[in-house]
C-alpha cells in the first residue's frame, strides 16, 4: 500500500499562464498519485494578501513550512534563468535534506544541462519536457514515477 506523499510544487507564479500551467500540473500529479497532497504556494499565498496590503513575512513563513512539511519537492526550472523564488525554495529543501526534483519544459539552454550548476547538481533528477510537447498529463506520470521510485 502506498503511502500518502506531502509534495510541494515550486515555481514561476507571476503570470496567468505560470498559475494556471502549475495548476494544471498540480491536479495531473494528484490524479497520478492517489493519497498524494500537492501544496501549491500560488494558492497559499492568497491568505496572505489583504486590502491593507501583503504580508510579504507570512509568505515566506509560510513556504518555509511548507518545505519543511513536504516529502518531496517539485521545482518548475523553466526561464533563461530559473525564477529566483523557485531557486530559493530548492536551496532551502536541500539543506532540509528534501528530494528536489526538477522540471524543465524550456527549450533554452544553460550551462549545465539547461541549468545553473548548483540547481542541477541538487535536483535529485531534472525531468525534461520540452515545450512542444504538451502532455501535461504524461510530464505528471513521469514526476509521479520518480516520487514513487524512491518510496
């Protein structure tokens, strides 16, 4: 029987199309995951903006948590330069001794496989999923292959 998986999705949230794609991926890897619980920062974040203004520090609290809560972590890697947030939340699952999977539909390329150097040499695995290809339904069972590989 498998167990249930806390798995955070961190990534670009600024954009429609970022928001919406990470939601479209979040409910792909729910549906290949049974049990599995997929914590959406772009969705939490939402408790923290106000009328009055956001709360910047509840944010962070927050994702920190989150991490710390997570089995594993998801990083959308895309942009000629990953999103710093996303690079941040890595950094952090790491050093909390996390499973950082990577996810990179980009078709730019960087210095080492795509990526920054200390990304891809703390990514567990880095998924490749050029962005011709939009089965986001297939990128979810590659993802929920790796989680389930390490079970």
């Amino acid at each position: 029987m498998q167990k249930n998986v806390i798995i955070y999705l961190a990534g670009p949230l600024f954009t429609q199309a970022e928001r919406i794609w990470n939601k479209n991926l979040a409910d792909e890897i729910t549906l290949a995951i049974p049990n599995s619980k997929v914590i959406l920062p772009q969705v939490k974040a939402l408790d923290y903006v106000k009328e009055e203004g956001t709360d910047f520090q509840g944010i962070v609290e927050r994702c920190m948590r989150d991490i710390e809560e997570s089995d594993v972590i998801v990083a959308v890697l895309d942009g000629s330069d990953a999103d710093s947030g996303t690079c941040w939340e890595c950094g952090y699952a790491y050093a909390k001794g996390k499973q950082v999977i990577g996810v990179r539909t980009d078709l730019r390329g960087s210095e080492d496989e795509g990526l920054n150097a200390m990304l891809r040499r703390t990514c567990k695995t880095v998924i490749y999923s050029p962005a011709t290809n939009e089965d986001v339904q297939n990128l979810a069972q590659e993802i929920a292959c790796v989680i389930l590989e390490a079970e």
